[in-house]
C-alpha cells in the first residue's frame, strides 16, 4: 500500500475577510474530492486571512500513479483557482 500525499501553501490575494478565504478553501478541497478523489483538509494557518495551507492524501498501489495524480492536481488547481502557490510537496511512503 502506498499513501502519497501533497502540502500545498499558498496566498488569497482576493480574500478581504476570512468569509472570503473560507469560501475559497472550501472550493479548493472540493474540487480536490470530486475531480481527483483525493482526501484534502485544511491544515494549518487558519488564523491567517491572506494564506492558506491544504493537505491532501491518496491511497494507490502504486508511488507512480499517486504522485501523478497529485501532479495533476497541482496543475488543476495552479490553473483554474484565484490563488498563488507559494510552496508544495509531494511525496509518497510505502506501508
């Protein structure tokens, strides 16, 4: 069984309170569920109304097909959402 899984940090510029950034994040993770089947959540710097941090976790058979999911992913959301990555992670550990 392999888990890959991605950390992905990144900055709301459009977000004026943290209604916005809620909105926003909520839209991210669900597209994350619903195109790639991927388990996301919001991790980390809730308090902050400008960034944002999302987790996300696959499990596959295979290390290839995980992380080229998660590629995938991080294309989607690099094109489509009003978002700036500022830094991601994507590595895989084998059980």
């Amino acid at each position: 069984m392999v888990v890959s899984m991605m950390q992905l940090i990144f900055e709301i510029p459009d977000a004026g309170s943290i209604k916005d950034k809620r909105r926003i994040i909520r839209s991210v993770k669900d597209r994350l569920v619903k195109r790639f089947r991927i388990s996301a959540a919001e991790v980390d710097l809730q308090d902050s109304l400008s960034f944002g941090q999302i987790g996300g976790a696959l499990v596959s058979n295979s290390r290839n097909f995980g992380e080229t999911v998660l590629q995938k992913a991080f294309k989607m959301i690099e094109d489509e959402m009003p978002i700036r990555i500022h830094d991601i992670k994507i590595y895989s550990e084998e059980f």
